[in-house]
C-alpha cells in the first residue's frame, strides 16, 4: 500500500490517549476500643475470626487495645472495613458484650 493511501485511510480515524490516571481508593483503619465488660478472649475470637489474624498477632493487637484504649484491627477500603465493624457489632451483641469499634480514614 502506498505512503499516500494509508494517510487518506487514516484521515477519518480520530486517535485520542485516555490520560485519566487509575487511582487507588483511600484506606481506612477499623479501631477497636476498649470497655470493662467484653473478655479480652473474645476479643482475640474476633480478631482472628473477622480479621484473619493468628492468634499471635490478636492477641498484641487485644494488649494495645486494653493498655491503650485503642488498637487498630486492620486497615481496608471504606467498604470493607465497614462490613468489619458491622459484623463486630453483630456477634459481639449476639454475644452480649459492649465491644465497639470505628472506622477512621488513614
């Protein structure tokens, strides 16, 4: 194919670049805080069941929220980290205890 006929094929193409850059969602932190009432086994039950921790790892994370007041359970996009805090809400009021937690931007 000629120089010539391939410019006049091109001619009615429209090439345009997508610049819109793909950005990552921002990421919170799901907080547990602590009471007088929930044990700290069920504490470390949650950690391990809701946010997949071993038990070494929820039990540190059980210790700073009863040293501190507060430990973070892990740290996700906004969706997911409130469907943590809502099933924490759910078996720890199924289980009777007060246990809350938060969710806070990073």
């Amino acid at each position: 194919m000629s120089r010539k006929k391939e410019m006049s094929e091109k001619k009615g193409l429209t090439a345009t670049k997508d610049r819109s850059k793909v950005q990552e969602p921002p990421l919170y932190k799901v907080l547990l805080h602590n009471d007088d009432y929930t044990s700290m086994e069920f504490v470390i039950a949650i950690l391990e069941r809701v946010f997949r921790k071993n038990t070494s790892e929820a039990t540190k994370v059980m210790m700073n929220v009863h040293q501190e007041g507060i430990g973070i359970a892990g740290i996700y996009t906004r969706e997911i980290c409130e469907t943590k805090a809502a099933i924490v809400h759910d078996l720890a009021r199924q289980s009777e205890y007060p246990l809350r937690c938060s969710v806070e931007k990073v």
